[in-house]
C-alpha cells in the first residue's frame, strides 16, 4: 500500500473515531439536558409532562404557602404573561422570597402545575453578599 493511501485510510478512520465519539457523548447526555421554559412559553405551547426541565421566573407576591410539616410549601411563579403552580418539599435558598426570581428544576404534571426537586433563587446585579457589604462599610469608614 502506498503512503498516501495509508495517510487517507488513517485520516478517514480518525473522523469516524470522532464521529462515533461525538454520537456516544449526545446519546449519553441526552436524558440529563433540562430545558428552560417561562410561564407565558407553557402557555402557549402547552408544558412537557414528564420530562426533567427548568422553570424560571418571579415569585408572584402573597403566593408562598408553607405546609404544615415545615419542609412543603406550593408558590405561584409568573413572567407577567401567564402563571404556574408549583410546589417543592425541601430546603429554600436564603434568597427564596416573594417578589424574587427563581429557576425550579422538576417537571410538569398533566394539570399544567409544576413539581420542583430544587429551588435556585436569583437576585439582581446590584445583590452582594452581607459579609462584602460589611467590608466595604468598615473600608468607607476608614478611608475618610
């Protein structure tokens, strides 16, 4: 066999070595992709029952209704387009409140409400840590 029909056998079975890989990594990551939908997008095309997915949007105020066994609690979470019910069983994030965003990782159920396993809270650009906060006082002070 000649050298160059060595190169070409040997170039063609890399790509088809990164092609095999390529095909084996999506296929693996296929069940662990959660996809991130607002209220107003479950609205309008109707949420994907069963499947691992990501909700986000802003706790709608007065929503938060904490149950009895101190650990389940059910909130409405809006986009200002349309609303969803959800509920969790577990720990809040500190900066869990009424009126903040959240991103809740569950799926839908059939009735079009939303189960969550874990609760991310966001904040805005202007949120910094109670501990900087205090530096940066304490700093404030000291250079005047």
């Amino acid at each position: 066999m000649k050298p160059k029909h060595q190169r070409l056998t040997l170039a063609l079975l890399a790509v088809a070595a990164v092609i095999g890989a390529g095909l084996l990594a999506l296929s693996a990551l296929k069940d662990q992709a959660a996809f991130f939908y607002a209220p107003g997008d479950v609205a309008k095309s109707g949420p994907p029952v069963g499947r691992a997915v990501r909700l986000g949007g802003m706790v709608e105020k007065g929503s938060i209704k904490r149950q009895a066994d101190g650990v389940s609690i059910a909130f409405i979470v809006t986009d200002g387009v349309a609303t969803v019910p959800v509920a969790f069983r577990g720990v809040t994030p500190d900066l869990f409140r009424e009126g903040s965003g959240v991103v809740a990782e569950g799926q839908f159920n059939t009735d079009r409400s939303f189960t969550a396993t874990n609760l991310l809270a966001k904040h805005d650009e202007r949120y910094m840590p109670p501990q900087a906060a205090g530096n940066m006082h304490e700093t404030k002070t000291l250079v005047q």
